[in-house]
C-alpha cells in the first residue's frame, strides 16, 4: 500500500513548504503526464475526530493514525498528501492537520486558518470532517474558522470553484434530511456575513461553492457498517472531475506539471498575509474570564441543596411545582454570572451567557424528562384503572376508552404544564404522543383480550351445540345424513353468529373487521364439524359392525329375532350390509357444500352388487366396473374434502365382511337346528301312503269302540312318558345322545307311572292327599329323572348358546330351552291326574 500511494508530507508542523518531497511524489505518480486530468481532494476537521482513518479507508492510503489506547493526542502534523490508490482519473489526497488541538493551544490558531486556506485554495473537493452532535455548535463545527477562511480567500485569490462535502461522523437516529438544512444554513450565514469585494457583493455562496452533506456510522461501534457506507461515498469520486461528478463543474484548473510551482506560491502568499493572526487581546481576555465565572455558576448550581432536593424528590414520583422551582434556582445563577461578567466584552459575554444557560439546562434536563417520565406513568395507570373499572359496570368498550382517553390527556397536559422551565423551550409533544401511544396501545391489548375472551366464548358454546348432535347424526346414520348435518349447522352457527355480534356491538369496530370475525366463527364452526367428521370416519368399521348387528338380529319392530326357519336370512344380511355400507358411504367424505357425488351408487354397486365369478364382464346398470374402486380418490370430491379414499373403502368392507361372517353361520345354524328339532311329520307322500294302506285297520277302529279306548289309554301312557321323558329335547342335540339319555331314563320312569296308577287304584288316599301325593309323585318324577350326560349337556349347550350373536346382542341359550321343559311339565300333570 505505501509504494503504491506515496504517503509525502507537503507542510510540516512548523510550516515548512517540502519542495523535494513534492517533486519526488510527482515524479513517483507522474503527475505531469495528467495534464487537466487530475483532482485533488483534502480534509480538515478536528482534532482526532478520524480523518486519517476515513482518508485511508475512503482512498486506500497509509496516513497515521492515532492510536486509542495510547490516549487522544495531535497524530497529524502539518499536512500531508498521498495518491488515491485504484481512483480514476489521477486523485490527490491531503491530511490536514486538526483543528482545536490542545498541542498548539488557544493561542496558536494561525496554521489551523493557514492550512484550510490553503486546502480550499488548491483542492477540487475539500472534506469537513465533523462529529454529529457538533452539528450546531459554533467551534466544533469549525464556522469562525471557515468565516475567517472565506473573507481572506475573497480578498487574495479569485475563487474557484470547490465542492465543500460535509462528513457527519457517528451518526445518529436524527435522519439526514434534518440535518443537512441546517449545515447549509450555517453555510449561508456564514458566507453572507462575510464582506466580499465590491465585485462580488451579490454573488450567491452557489457561485463559487458546492455544498455537499453525507453522514457515516461510528467506526469503533459499528464498523461493518461503517466501512459499507465509505465504499459507498467512495464511488462517488470515481470519474469526479466528469460532467455531474462531485468537482465536474470546476474552473480555473491548473495543469499537472504547473501544480507544485502553484502550490507553492499560495502556501507563499498565505504565510505572508496578517490578517490570518490571533484575535484581539481583549476579546481572548474576555472569553477566558466568562468562561471562568460560567464554569463556576454551573459548580454552584450543581451542588445547590435546593437542586439536589428536588432531584431526589422527582426520582420518587411527579413534584408538584416542578417548573417554577427548577426555573428560579435557574434564574438565581445566572443572574449571578450577569452581575460578575458586566464589564466584559459583550460579545463574548453574551456568547458564554448562552452557553452556560445551555449547560444548565442540559445538566437538569434528565430530571425534567424523569418528572414527564412520572406524569405519562401516572396518567397511563389511570387509564387502566378507569378502563377496568367502567367495563365491569358493563359500559360499553369504545366508548368508555374515549371517555378516559381524554381525561387521562388532560391530566397530563396540565402536569407537563406544571413542570415547563421557564428559560427552556422543551417540547412535551414526544412525551405526549408516546403517552397515547402507550394508551392506544393498551386499549388495543384489552380490547385484543375481551374479543378473544368472546371469541374463546362463542367456540365453545357451539362446540358444544355441534358436538354430540353431529355425532348423533353419523352415529344414525339416516337417508340423509349430510343434509341433516347442514342444517344443524346452520342453525347453530347462525345462533351462535347472532350472539356474538351482540356481545361485540359495544366495541365500535369497523364492518370490515366485523366481517372478517363474523366469517373466522362460521370457519371455526364448519373446521369444527370437519373434524368431528374426521374423528367418526376412524371409527367407521366400529359404526358399521354395530349397525350389521342391530339390523341382522332385530326386526322391525326393534325386537330381537328368532331363527325359527321362516326368516330369510339371505335377504336379512343384505338390508344389514346395505344398511352398513350406508354408514360407509357418509363417511366417505364430507359434503357441507352441497355439490352432487355418486359415492353410494359406486360403493353399493361395487360391494353388494357386485357381479359373481363368471359374469364379471358384465357391468350394472348403475355404471360401476369391477375397478372402480382402485383409486385414491373420489372424483367429484377435492381432496381436503376426502375422509376415506375407495381404496380405503373396499379394504375396510373385505375387514368388515370378514368380521361379520360368522354371525350369519350362527344364525343359519341356530335356523337349521330349529328345523330339525320341530320336522316331526313325515313326508307327504308317506303320509298319504299311510292313509290309502291303513285305511281297513281304520274302519276296523270304528266298529270295535274298545279299540279306541286301547289306543286313547296307550296315548295318555306315550303322552306322559313323553312329557316325563322330554324326548324332544333329548333327540335336538343328535341322535345318539337322545337315545343314550333315554334309554337310561325309560325304566324308571314307567315304573313311577305305574306305582301312581296302583296306589290310585287301590283308593288309599283322600281327594286332599290325593293332591298333595300328585305333586310328590311329579315331583320324585323330577327329582328321579336322570341328568344328562355330561357329552350331550356339554354339546348341547354350547350348540345353543353358538346361536348368540358375536356382537352382544339378543342370545339363545340354555334358559329357553328350561323355560320350555316347564312347560311342558305342567300342561302334562293334569293329564296325568
């Protein structure tokens, strides 16, 4: 970097011109060759204010820098001048040295002028370096040294042209564009102010200077920013002298090779001229003593016990008669600094006054912000308060937040009052507007809050009027499920709608917004019924085996069925599974938008009607092929509307068939047992064979009565061993189990029979008797009738009870069958009595 700029010093500390080193830097550059093309660019400022810093970062050269942990001190001496590496065309940077440097002191203000003379006087663009909150100050900002600087450049040379571009250092959150006017301002008061040559009377600051403002972030706080915002000034000084560049309009350019001869006789004119010496013995007599007797009164005002009281008293909470306290310990102290300070120059007094009045208030300004600090709380709490207070009474939200507003503001307004300070112009307006702000912002926080408790409110109740009835609906699973379903919830969403605009018309909210929620409640109720409809579709194959079982073992009448052969049951199990796929079918998607599908007609078609082995080129007349379920959607249902794809649909109906078969093999069981157990008679043609073959032994009945008798005698006997015996009971399980169980109760049981017809003869016992041994008799005929064998009981109850259905409903067992045996044995006592 240093062979490519050629860092030189042009003018040491003592204002020595370096006449070698310039020519040695030209030849090293080879400035002569450039001719008219050429610029140089200089930069005054204060002392260690970072001009060698954005010097090197803006051109790339090497000047030194100060170094910030040996402390602030003078690191430029003189001025020195480097080439701007990788700038076209050619660019000469000169580092001037600071202004206000403690170095030289007060008193040696000469060079600082000499050398921004100087600057303006060779230089196409001359860089202010200047810290943000110097901009307005009167030193800081360099004006009397600019002022001075102006009116001897009228007097000694014919101005050129110079782009003055302003470099606000650390910038802060004040924009730009507030501070640019007020440089150009001071810009202008000074250059009017300054007495110009008769030829020049009227010439506007424009005609000989251009004014330029930019604004960088701080180096040490935010460098990356910083060094973005100086590659982009940067650009700015590529092709500079060009038309529209930063110096493209300047004049009286001085060739390359002429430059060092030029720079030397200015530096020459200007050590030369007077006029550029220290002020006047009395005016620097005058600033020092007033500054003096202001630094004393501020010491003063600083440890006043009054002062001190008030400031711990305003950390506490608002003081009343802040202002007219503070402005009359204010007032005191100055009016000391009046009374010693009279015989100064008046100038510099008032000057000092000023400043003094303006440290004052800056040094009690942060108490003045705590005392509004404590006013906007105070208001804003009371605010609250109020707020809460008048919406538990039940007034209405908009209007009690007005009612407040303007009370709490007025409030405030005469507390901000109350503690102006007469001697300053502080504006309470930000103070103020951050109050309504922060007021605007906790309506709006509680008005958020109770729409959301509303809101919160107005869910769950319709949660809570959808929530059972919808599962009612799908659980039914009526003719028209869906339809039914729309309608409830338009019912209760419009209720719920009407509610909830009653409950918000009290918050004065715009339609839109109220459209806006209105619409979110109705989303909620129709996102609620979706769901719901979800959660039953994963329910679907439980619904569906229910709703088989209900069906299948239940009547019309809703009362259980008996399988006694007449029912039939292929007809049975195709209303249930129709009545199943019902379900299936609703379930298959949700349809709360009214739009037309054929989802029954293809699930029905594809699962009931479904064409048999052998025929399946055949197709229905509903339209439905074979395959018209290997699909993952439905076509006339979008897919956030699909709960359960046809896919879905015949994997789920292959599970429920499997699962439900076996309740139609119990039933076909249970009917042909019953069958088989009633199918007593012969069959018909044996019948009639018996009638044409036994027709003599039938007339022979009728001629011999005593025949009759025999028969009618052997009939009673067969009937009660019948009854005895339960021989229809014995031979419903099998064959060989009846026969086992008979053939070990037969004996006993005739017996028993003929002991009773005996003792009956025989007359032994009364009517009375006759009775009560009628019911021992039927009795011990109980009591004696063996128990079946463990093989035919064991057989035939799990026969019997095989006939209930796997899903819990109406069951066949045991009971019925004992149900029937008491019966039988009382319709068969009074025979034998």
């Amino acid at each position: 970097m240093e062979e490519d700029c050629c860092a030189t010093q042009l003018i040491d500390g003592n204002g020595e011109f370096n006449v070698a080193g310039l020519e040695n830097f030209m030849k090293k550059v080879k400035l002569a060759e450039c001719g008219l093309s050429y610029a140089v660019v200089a930069i005054m400022g204060p002392q260690s204010s970072g001009k060698s810093t954005l010097m090197n970062h803006l051109f790339h050269t090497n000047f030194r820098e100060m170094d910030a942990y040996r402390g602030r001190s003078q690191t430029t001496k003189g001025i020195w001048m480097a080439k701007c590496v990788g700038i076209e065309p050619l660019t000469i940077a000169m580092d001037l040295e600071g202004t206000d440097g403690r170095e030289r002191g007060e008193d040696d203000t000469a060079f600082e002028k000499q050398s921004a003379l100087f600057a303006l006087a060779v230089s196409d663009v001359v860089l202010i370096n200047m810290w943000c909150h110097d901009i307005g100050r009167e030193q800081a900002a360099n004006k009397p040294l600019l002022k001075t600087v102006f009116q001897v450049m009228m007097r000694l040379f014919s101005p050129r042209k110079t782009t003055l571009l302003f470099v606000i250092r650390d910038k802060t959150k004040t924009p730009l564009e507030n501070l640019e006017p007020i440089l150009r301002e001071d810009i202008e008061k000074i250059w009017n102010a300054v007495p110009k040559p008769q030829a020049h009377k009227s010439t506007p600051l424009s005609e000989f200077f251009n004014v330029e403002v930019t604004a960088l972030s701080s180096y040490e706080d935010k460098e990356e920013k910083f060094k973005e915002e100086v590659a982009q000034l940067r650009q700015r000084f590529y092709h500079s002298i060009s038309p529209g560049g930063l110096a493209g309009d300047r004049r009286g350019v001085v060739p390359a090779s002429g430059f060092s001869i030029s720079a030397q006789q200015i530096w020459k004119v200007i050590r030369e001229n007077k006029d550029l010496d220290l002020p006047a013995h009395k005016v620097m007599v005058a600033t020092v003593r007033c500054e003096e007797i202001a630094n004393e009164k501020l010491g003063h005002l600083r440890s006043d016990e009054g002062w001190l009281a008030l400031e711990e008293a305003v950390q506490s909470g608002p003081v009343q008669g802040f202002g007219k306290k503070l402005s009359s310990i204010i007032d005191a102290y100055l009016s000391e600094y009046d009374v010693e300070a009279i015989y100064f120059d008046e100038g510099v007094r008032n000057a000092k006054r000023q400043q003094l009045e303006s440290k004052a208030l800056d040094f009690v300004y942060p108490a003045y912000t705590t005392m509004m600090g404590h006013l906007r709380a105070r208001a804003l709490e009371n605010f609250k308060t109020k707020l809460e207070q008048s919406l538990k009474n039940g007034e209405g939200f908009a209007a009690s937040v007005h009612t407040w507003t303007q009370s709490c503001m007025l409030e405030f307004d005469q507390g901000s009052a109350d503690a102006a300070i007469r001697q300053a112009n502080w504006d309470a307006s930000r103070v103020r507007e951050k109050l309504r702000r922060d007021i605007n912002s906790h309506a709006s926080s509680v008005r958020d809050t109770k729409l959301s408790e509303i809101r919160t409110k107005s869910e769950k109740h319709l949660a809570e009027a959808l929530n059972e009835p919808v599962e009612s609906l799908f659980e039914a699973g009526g003719k028209d499920t869906w339809l039914s379903v729309r309608k409830l919830l338009k019912r209760e969403t419009k209720a719920a709608v009407i509610e909830f605009l009653d409950a918000i018309a009290g918050f004065e909210l715009d339609q839109e917004t109220i459209n806006t929620m209105e619409q979110n409640l109705r989303d909620y109720a129709r996102k609620f019924v979706e769901n719901k409809a979800r959660e039953e579709a994963g329910k679907i194959l439980i619904r569906m085996k229910d709703r088989f079982s209900t069906v299948f073992n239940h009547d019309n009448d809703s009362l259980p069925r008996v399988w006694t052969g007449k029912e039939d049951i292929r007809a049975i199990t195709r209303d249930a599974r129709s009545a199943s796929l019902k379900l299936l079918s609703d379930m298959a998607a949700i349809r709360l938008d009214e739009k037309p599908d054929h989802i029954t007609d293809v699930l029905h078609s594809s699962l009931i009607d479904r064409p048999v082995a052998g025929t399946s080129s055949q197709i229905t007349s509903r339209g439905a092929s074979p395959d018209s379920l290997a699909s993952s959607t439905w076509g006339e249902v979008a897919p956030e509307d699909t709960l359960i794809t046809p896919v879905q649909c015949k994997s789920l109906w292959r599970q429920f068939q499997a699962e439900t078969e076996y309740t139609v093999t119990q039933a076909i069981s249970a009917q042909e047992a019953y069958k088989r157990s009633n199918n007593w008679l012969p069959p018909p043609w044996a019948i009639v064979a018996m009638i044409v073959l036994g027709f003599n032994e039938f007339m022979l009945l009728l001629k011999n009565p005593l025949y009759l008798m025999v028969i009618f005698v052997v009939y009673l006997l067969g009937k009660a061993l019948w009854v005895q015996m339960d021989i229809a009971g014995e031979f419903r399980h099998g064959a060989l189990p009846g026969l086992l169980s008979i053939s070990s109760k037969f004996l006993p049981t005739v017996m028993n029979l003929l002991k009773r017809l005996a003792e009956e003869a025989q007359g032994y016992a009364t009517a009375e008797g006759t009775e009560r041994q009628n019911s021992t008799v039927v009795q011990t005929f109980r009591n004696e009738v063996p128990k079946p064998n463990l093989v035919s009981s064991s057989v035939s109850s799990s026969s019997i009870s095989g006939i209930a259905s796997s899903e819990g409903d109406t069951e066949y067992s045991s009971s019925n069958l004992t149900q029937r045996r008491r019966t039988n044995m009382q319709e068969a006592e009074p025979e034998l009595s």
